[in-house]
C-alpha cells in the first residue's frame, strides 16, 4: 500500500501537498475562517479557540491536514475529531477563493474517511458515525457533503438573548416555583468542583438527553476531558436544579454553560453548552429556573448576551420556551452524517 503522504497526493491536484498543521499556521488558518464566516457574521475568529484546536490540548483527540497550492498558500483544513466511541466529526473548510476547490474538498473528505477508520479501528468499534455541519445558505459545503456522502438529518437554531445589567440585580428575574432551587456545583477550598457534583451534572445530562436526537452514552471521565479542552469552559459555571420529592431534595436539572469569546465591540458572553431536565422534573419550571439563574449570572459579569443552540424540531419544545424568554434566532445550521465500516472486529 502506499503511504499517506502519496495517497494525499494522488487525489490533489498536481502541485498541490498537504501536511499536518502547526504552529506557524495558526495566521494562515485564522484568514481561512475569518474567509469562510457566515456572510453579514459581525463575530471575529476566535483565535484562543483556534489555537486549542491546532496546537494545544484540543488537538490531542483531533488528526488534521492542511493542503497548499503550488504557491505555498494554506487553502484548505480537514479536522477529524474522536468524540466519543462511535462518534467522529469531521471540518472541512476550503478558501473561497481558492483554485479547484472541488478537487481540494474532495481530496479532504477523502482523507477524513480514512482518518475516521483508524480512529474507529483505535476504538475497536465496527462502525462510526459521522458528523460534519453547515450553515443552512452555504450551498457550496453542502453540495460537497452531499458528494461525500453525507446525508442532512437535523436543523438546529442559533440564538441569541440580549441581557440588561439591571437583570442581575436581586428579584430582577422571576424565582424558581415552589419545590425547585437552583444552586452552583460545590467547590473545595481551592476553587476545584467536587467530584460528586461533578457526576451528578453528569448523570443528569445524560438521562436527560437518553430520548432526544441522536443520543448516544458518553462515560464521565471522557466528558470532562472533552469541556476542559475548551479554552472558554469554566468551573463556576456549572449548576444543578434540584426538586424537592416527598420532603426530599433531589437532582432533577443541570446546565453548563461557558464563557463566549468577545464579539465585533469586544464585548464577552455568556453560551449554554448544555441545559437537561430529569424525566421526572418536568413539568415543574426548572428549565426556566436554570435559564434564568444563568442570565442572571452573565449580567452580573457585565456580559450582554446568553447563545445556545437547540434542535428545530426538538420533541419537548425547547425553542418554545426559549422564545418566550427573550431569545431570537440569529441563523440555522444543518447536521449531516453518514456512517463508515471500520473495518475491525470490536
């Protein structure tokens, strides 16, 4: 067989090479986001992010390739990241302006099908599914994902909430019902969260979720690593909602949420990266309670929006809830997938 390095090349056009991408790229690959935003997106490249994703902790559960035109320049990015087993998303990004752009996606998508395998023969499982995105107006990526073989299943909302500094204030925002509080995850004296809490928001989240959209089970010690290798994660940004059963105060929601890098102004936010409510807390406003409890918690730091994205067609109504608190849709993207033989006995 020959190697990777020949097999990049045979499906590039002639001249072209790709490699694995390093530090010296990360202004290379800043202009290539910064060329791929979604049009009328105010929002800069966040480069801390970036920086992560390319060199730093975030890199070491993702395989990459940069392809060069004969010039030199940096045209092209495929990341390939092993989310879970049996989970795999892959990026592909090619400049605008870029000559035989069809041939770099192509030759990309091609790579992250192999790239895929090995993580999944890594895994030892059989199959992997994967996941790539598009913002729902970018007819060029999508018509690449459709020739790669992917399929469309899901749209799903961005949306943003305007936040005012006077909602921190004490009784600004409406108190959890009866039978329902809300409270940070517990600390040691050094700052860190207890291990305990740490499981519950855990084990909530995924009992949460065990009947929405493609839910899959992710083990705690995999979680954890996954959100710290987020430079904008934080500790003391993790709540747990508990209801009170029978004299008894149980979990019965969790919400993580992170710092959003600054926009156009330089203003920071406030993103959820997770909000679930326990089967048997629905019903109860603890949703609402969490939601409230984390837009109270950004206009206290000064922070002058909350963003989330949920499922357009999500079975509990998400969306619902979230447009009569406040938040818009700013745009939609799409999820795409199809799924990849391993190759390997599990």
């Amino acid at each position: 067989m020959a190697p990777v390095e020949e097999r990049e090349r045979a499906v590039l056009p002639e001249g072209w090479s790709a490699r694995v991408p390093g530090d010296a790229d990360i202004g290379a690959l800043t202009a290539l986001l910064d060329a791929n935003r979604r049009a009328g997106s105010s929002t800069p490249v966040d480069v801390a992010t970036l920086t992560a994703l390319v060199v730093g902790p975030a890199s070491w559960t993702r395989r990459q390739r940069v392809v060069l035109d004969p010039s030199g320049r940096l045209v092209g990015w495929a990341v390939v990241h092993d989310r879970a087993a049996g989970r795999t998303e892959v990026t592909v990004l090619v400049a605008p302006d870029a000559r035989e752009q069809d041939a770099v996606a192509s030759g990309l998508f091609a790579w992250a099908d192999r790239a895929a395998a090995e993580v999944a023969a890594l895994r030892r499982v059989r199959e992997t599914q994967l996941d790539a995105s598009a913002d729902s107006d970018d007819e060029r990526q999508r018509a690449w994902l459709g020739a790669a073989g992917y399929a469309c299943v899901r749209t799903w909302l961005k949306m943003v909430r305007p936040v005012a500094p006077e909602e921190g204030e004490p009784g600004a925002l409406p108190a959890p019902r009866p039978g329902v509080r809300v409270r940070r995850v517990r600390e040691h004296a050094n700052g860190l969260p207890t291990a305990e809490d740490l499981q519950t928001v855990h084990l909530v989240l995924e009992q949460s979720f065990a009947d929405h959209f493609n839910s899959y089970r992710e083990g705690f010690a995999e979680f954890v690593v996954r959100l710290q290798e987020d430079p904008w994660h934080r500790w003391d940004h993790w709540w747990v909602a508990e209801v009170e059963q029978e004299g008894v105060w149980r979990p019965g929601g969790a919400l993580i949420s992170s710092v959003s890098p600054p926009d156009a102004s330089g203003a920071y936010g406030s993103y959820v990266d997770y909000i679930g409510v326990h089967r048997r807390a629905r019903g109860r406003g603890v949703a609402k309670a969490l939601l409230n409890t984390v837009i109270g918690d950004a206009a206290r730091r000064g922070r002058p929006r909350v963003s989330l994205e949920v499922d357009a067609d999500s079975s509990t109504n998400a969306d619902g809830l979230y447009l009569s608190m406040g938040w818009v849709v700013d745009h939609r993207t799409e999820s795409w997938h199809r799924y990849l033989q391993a190759g390997v006995d599990a």
